[in-house]
C-alpha cells in the first residue's frame, strides 16, 4: 500500500494498492519534486470517473509503467472534488492545449508548479496517429534530461497565457447596462431557440449534458415575458419538452428514481451511468419550475423520484449528503476479495437487463413493462453506440412510446396499465438491490449539499398535488442537511466553511463555489420556513466570502483564497457548465440578501446590490460576446435592474392560513421577488434591524397578511390566498 492508504478520498484510496509511489498533494510531494529537481506528473479524477478506472486499471496497476513514473517523476494523485481550484488551473492549460478537456486529467508540471504538457486519458500502447502512456513518459524524461530549459520554457509561457484569463477585463456598469443585458437575453434566447433539438429536445446533438443553467435561464425568460407570449410560450415549450424527454429516457433511472451524468446520444438514451448529487438537486429545481410553468403535475412526480433516490440511497446519517455513485459495478456472478477493486466491473452492469431475465421475473406483466421500454430479446443497444460491447444482449430501460399508446395496443386500460407498470418497477427495484451496487463516493461536499439544500427546500415549498406528502419530510431534510454543514463544516469561531467531510472534516478550506451554494440553500431554506437564523448564517458566510475571494479591483469572485503557495494563480470561472459559476450564484445571492436590508443599515456588509452590480459588471466582455456561456449569471440581469420587489407576510409560519398565503407565491413564474416573513417576535427583530420597514407590519384582524412592495411602495395588504394571487399574477391583457 502506499501513502494514499491514508488519505479521506474514496479516490485517493482507490490507488492505494498501485505500484505507483503516489503523493498526495501537499508539502511533502512539493518538496522532494524541488530537491530531486524531477517533473511532477499530476493525475487528477474522481471516484465515480469510468475512464479514470480504465486507465488505473491498464497504467497505474502495471509494474512496468509504475516504473517508469517511479524513476523519473513524482507522481502526485488529486480527488478534483476535494480540489476544485488545482483541477481548474490545470484543466483549462490542457483545454487551451489540446482543444479539449475531461477526466482523468493528466498533467506533467516543472517543480515549480508550472504545466509544460498535458492531456486526458492515455492508452496503454501506441495506436496509429496516438502514443500510448509508457511512450509519452519515456518522451518526457528524456526532454526532461536533454532539454530541461525548453519544458521550462513551455512552462513559463503556459503560465503567461493563462495568466491573461485572470481576470476578466471589466466593462462599465452604466450607462448602457440596461440596453446591454437585453441584448445579451435577446442573443442567448436566440442561440438557444436555434440549437433546441425540437424532437428530442436539450441543445446540439450528441452527446447530451443536462445543463440545468440552460433551462433555468428559460425559465427566467418565461416568467419576465409572461408564459403566454410567444417569447415566453417558446422558452416553456423548449425546457419542458427537454425535461420530458430527459425522463424518458435512458439517462433517466426508471428503476431506482434520479438521473445518469448524461447521455452519449442525441435521443438522451445510452447514458454514462454515474449519479452526481449536484445533477440530481438542479434537474429537480429544473422540473419545480417546469410545474410552475405549465401546473403539470409529470414535472411535480419528477421531482418526486429525484428526490425519493437522494433521500433513500444518498442520505448520510446525520444529515449530509453523499456525492455520487459510480458508473461501473461487477455483473451477476462476479466477485472479487477487494471491493475497492474496479477490474471486474463493466460500466452500467447495475442497471441494464436481459430480456429472459425481466420475463423470469415479472411473469404476466413482462409483455407490458417490455414494450413499454423498448426491450428486445436481443437487447436494445445498437451496436454503434456500443463500442466496447458492453451492453451486447442487454436492454437500457427507455420509455419509448407514451403508456397511452402502450395501454392500447395490449388492449389495457389505462390506470391499470399505469398501476402494472408501477408494480414491476418496485419489483425490479427490488431485485436489483441483490446486485452488487456501484461504488458510493461517501464524501459530503459542502457546494452540492448546498444546492441540495435549495432543491428540497424549494421542493417543500412547491404546492404541487403530487408532492403534497412530501412536503414536511423535505423541509425537515433540508434543515438536518443545513445543521450537518454548519456544525461539521464550519467554523463558527471564524465564520468560514470547509469543503468536505468523510469520517471527519477535510483539511481544504472552502471555495467560492462552496460558499455561493450554500449561501444560495441557506435562502432558499430561510424562505421555505422562515426561520430567520438562516438568512443569519447566509448573511455571515456572505461575509466571509467578500473577504477571502472578492476581486476588490476588478469585482467578482476568484475560485480560491489569496495567499495559498501551492497554487500556481487565481481564476475566476466564466461557463456556467454542470455547475454554475460562483460569481453567477453570488450575483443573485447578493441581490437576494440585499432586499431585505437597508445598505446603509448597521448590519450591512458589502453593499450587496453595488457588488452584484460590480460581479455582472466583470463578466460583461464575456455574457456580450458568448452570452450562452453563462447564462446562470444572466438569471440575476432581472432583479438586479428592475425596481425591488417583495412579499412580506405577517403571521405564524407554523399556521395553516400563513402556509396558504405562501403557497399563492410559488403557484407559477413571475418576477424575482424577496420573500420574507414576519413572526412578531426574534425573527422579526432581527429583520428589522437590518430594515426597519419591516418593523411594524404585521396580521390583521388576527389573520395572517401579506404585503406586495414594488420600490419600495406598498399596496394594500391582504389575508386570503384569492386577494394574494390576483396582485402577483394578475390576468394579461
């Protein structure tokens, strides 16, 4: 075993068993890498990467390559999702490098940390027009020995180049701001409306990425238009067909609830298998907001099975949760003695199955639940999408026609057709259990809990039918979720976040996108139930955040803190990717926590409308040229140009008629509003310090009341849910 044997990272620890004499990142690997005068080879991945198990398994378990790297380099392995900052310097060099980028990440750095060559996943041998790995380190040390100062060189000009990246040229926020954020919408609604794939929907063609920023920023559309315009009927139709495809697909689990990473296809049908938290908590607030366009309840019951899988298969004990499952397993009938041993695992072995084995198992109901799925005695993969025959002879689950057409054509009825169907997946849900499950990535990472936070916050919020018996359980959830992060991964004393947490506290401190998504769940739960010592915590860690990662020169947010040595520069991100940025995320967090404060209030820290202003500011040569890069951080254009708005509701949140008056607000889309509630006691004081026009509002007649502000400016306050809803969505003319 070598010293990754004693590392937190279910990654890390993968490679334990390697001939490789792998460093972790720190002190140690740095050192020897300067005194020995040696390249460094970085190899960066995660627990759950499939290609990073290939190439363990054909490199880094081979004596001969181990050799190679243990006499000329110092091999250092790093878990990207403990070291998010790490992964991205070295990511966008071997992105400018080779035009693309992925994981594993493979990097080859001078002992000063500066990259000279680098790449993704490596074969073994030599394949025409390719080198294989032993090749390329036998290339490397000897340029290494015979022509050192030109990789340093290379290394040197690396660093220049991406030195130009950091940071992003500031445009004026005024006088054309205004004129400047439309034209950015209009040019993003554009590229989105020209690349919408109106049959299967999602954006391009294959493979598919569930993009969550792309839909909320649809959405966003839809409710500043209005969902009946054209402009806003359009932007529901394309996130709403994009939703439904998504679920009938196979990149959706229809056995087990949640979503695949993506889909290799353009039909969202052969998925790559893993399951990413931070997938499952968007695609959910995705389908929330699908319901509130359209009141279909099918977005509602997605929610539903998104949720009921993280809650089931990913909830930590005491309240956190875990990161991601692992795209491969063993098949049927494989064992090995090490179950951190990925050579027998084939990827997707969990979830296909044969057609013998569904007729074995669900008798009767097999014809329905096979056609209804598209499984064929032969199995249902294509060849062409079935490179390295994985899947020969086996079916991915896909709803390929509508249950109605299904029910009809076996001569069903439709309930009991949807009953049937809903039988044999608990079945197979059952029967799946008895296979061996895919790794579980057991860290808990403070970003993606965040926005979990957010996804079952808003969700037990959402008055939809389908999630009415839910709703209790997801608050309680997400407020056990919010105490786990606070009391196993903050700091109070400092007021600072860490970034992950397995079987005790990680030694990284947090990171922008850490603090800018918990923040965002912090509100989100703040607005669900109204306890105010969340918008408190919110309001502390925004603090924090604007004192380690603020850029005071130029505005927004860089991915780490100034001052740490062993990070070669500060970047801040401009693409709203499987993530969105931390300055996307800040941007609306800051406008968000600034509504419910006077800025010049005692309370106040960083002026949170100005900084917005500042953070969108920053980012403008990139949202006016490529506004489709970021269009999370085009979500906050709205609130932070148009005149405040709030709904301030007065009551007991506890009680029903309070709880019906918040409903009326998440009913459908509509202008960014701040939500805040009023419990005539500590929660009230507290906001009212903050902004003292709070402070005398409260129920009238003993009725819980809400008040509708624009600028500042109050209509007359109302107590039922019908007086509520005509002033928030009143009819269009």
């Amino acid at each position: 075993m070598n010293r990754l044997a004693a590392e937190k990272s279910p990654y890390l620890r993968q490679h334990a068993g390697n001939p490789v004499d792998w460093f972790p990142w720190g002190p140690e690997a740095l050192a020897k890498a300067r005194a020995e005068q040696k390249p460094i080879f970085l190899s960066v991945g995660y627990s759950t990467c499939h290609w990073c198990h290939v190439m363990a398994r054909e490199s880094f378990a081979d004596p001969a390559v181990a050799a190679l790297l243990n006499a000329d380099f110092i091999s250092i392995k790093v878990d990207r999702e403990e070291r998010p900052d790490l992964d991205r310097v070295y990511m966008t060099y071997v992105q400018a490098l080779t035009g693309h980028g992925g994981w594993p990440l493979s990097a080859w750095l001078t002992p000063e940390l500066q990259p000279f060559y680098g790449g993704t996943y490596f074969p073994p041998q030599d394949r025409p027009g390719r080198m294989g790995f032993p090749s390329i380190l036998g290339a490397i040390a000897r340029g290494w020995r015979d022509e050192r100062a030109q990789l340093i060189g290379e290394g040197e000009r690396a660093v220049a180049a991406l030195r130009e990246r950091v940071p992003p040229e500031a445009g004026p926020a005024e006088p054309d701001a205004l004129a400047a954020a439309g034209a950015a919408f209009e040019k993003a609604f554009d590229y989105f409306q020209q690349t919408f794939d109106a049959e299967r929907g999602g954006f391009g063609g294959a493979p598919k990425f569930p993009r969550a920023s792309n839909l909320a920023f649809l959405f966003r559309c839809a409710a500043m238009e209005g969902t009946a315009s054209e402009t806003g009927g359009l932007a529901v139709r394309m996130a709403a067909l994009t939703l439904r495809q998504m679920a009938r697909g196979g990149i959706h689990d229809h056995v087990g609830g949640g979503f695949h990473r993506y889909a290799v296809d353009a039909e969202w049908f052969v998925p790559h298998f893993e399951k990413m938290l931070y997938d499952q908590a968007q695609i959910a607030l995705n389908a929330l907001e699908a319901w509130q366009a359209t009141g279909d309840e099918r977005h509602a019951w997605l929610v539903r099975d998104i949720l009921d899988y993280v809650l089931r298969d990913l909830a930590q004990p005491d309240g956190g949760f875990y990161s991601a499952e692992d795209a491969d397993s063993r098949p049927a009938g494989v064992t090995t003695p090490d179950a951190g041993d990925h050579a027998d695992s084939v990827e997707g072995a969990f979830y296909v199955w044969t057609h013998a084995e569904l007729s074995a198992v669900l008798g009767r109901d097999a014809e329905l639940f096979c056609r209804h799925f598209g499984v064929k005695p032969e199995g249902n993969v294509p060849e062409e999408r079935d490179p390295h025959a994985e899947f020969r002879g086996q079916n991915i689950l896909a709803a390929t026609r509508g249950l109605d057409q299904t029910a009809r054509d076996l001569g069903l009825d439709l309930q009991d057709a949807s009953d049937r169907l809903a039988a044999s997946l608990e079945t197979l849900r059952a029967v799946r259990a008895r296979r061996s499950r895919p790794a579980l990535d057991d860290k808990v990472i403070a970003a993606w809990n965040g926005v979990m936070i957010s996804a079952l916050a808003r969700a037990s919020a959402c008055p939809a039918e389908s999630l009415a018996d839910r709703r209790e359980a997801y608050l309680l959830a997400a407020t056990r979720a919010a105490d786990f992060l606070r009391r196993e991964l903050g700091d109070e004393a400092r007021g600072v976040l860490f970034r992950s947490w397995r079987n005790g506290r990680g030694a990284a401190e947090g990171f922008a996108e850490d603090y800018a998504l918990v923040i965002q769940g912090a509100i989100d739960l703040y607005e669900s139930g109204f306890d105010h010592r969340w918008l408190a915590w919110a309001d502390r860690l925004q603090a924090t955040m604007d004192q380690l990662v603020w850029d005071e020169a130029e505005g927004g947010y860089f991915n780490s803190a100034a001052g740490a040595r062993d990070v070669l520069l500060r970047l801040k991100e401009d693409y709203d990717g499987a993530e969105p940025t931390p300055s996307s995320v800040a941007a609306l967090n800051l406008l968000r926590l600034g509504a419910l404060r006077d800025e010049a209030g005692p309370e106040t820290v960083g002026g949170g409308a100005i900084q917005a202003h500042r953070t969108l500011a920053a980012f403008r040569p990139q949202w006016t040229r490529m506004p489709q890069a970021l269009p999370q951080m085009l979500c906050a254009f709205e609130p932070a140009l148009a005149p405040p708005r709030h709904v301030v509701l007065a009551g007991d949140p506890r009680a029903a008629d309070f709880r019906a008056l918040a409903d009326v607000c998440r009913e459908q889309l509509g202008p960014t509003r701040a939500l805040a509630g009023l419990d005539g006691g500590p929660g009230q004081a507290w906001l009212a310090r903050r902004a003292p026009w709070l402070a005398e509002m409260g129920p009238r007649d003993g009725r819980a009341t809400a008040y509708v502000c624009e600028n500042y400016a109050c209509q007359a306050p109302v107590t039922t849910p019908e007086a509520l809803r005509g002033m928030l969505y009143p009819p269009k003319r």
